[in-house]
C-alpha cells in the first residue's frame, strides 16, 4: 500500500510522540502554499463564477430576534 505524503507526516508525527491535535496543525500548514497557489490562479485566470450583489436582493426573514441570554 503506497503513503501519500499526509501518511508520512501521520507517521512521522506518532513516532517523534505528537498528539493528534498539533499533527492537525502540521497536515493544515502543510496544505496552505497550495491552497493559495490555487486561490491565486483562479483570480488571475478565471472568470467568476457568479456575484452577488446585496443591493439586488431583499431579507425575507423573520423579523428582529433576540439572542438568548445564554448565546451572550
């Protein structure tokens, strides 16, 4: 069964003794150069997908509520 890299860094991180939630951390950071260069070349090279405009659209929600105090 090959390991892509995210199996490495899981093996990686349970042998040096990290808890699962700073290995978390790790998968994130390592993911973030990626995920900009993806959000980079979709502004530059794409066309969006769609625009809302709030001015074209109107609440037809309920009207003011309160927040429980709890929620405070």
């Amino acid at each position: 069964l090959p390991v892509n890299i995210d199996g490495a860094i899981a093996a990686v991180c349970g042998d040096v003794g990290m808890p699962a939630s700073v290995a978390n951390a790790i998968f994130l950071i390592s993911r973030i150069p990626g995920i900009a260069a993806h959000a980079e070349e979709e502004r530059v090279r794409q066309l969006p997908m769609r625009q809302i405009d709030p001015k074209d659209h109107t609440y037809d929600g309920p009207s003011e509520r309160r927040l429980p105090d709890r929620r405070k």
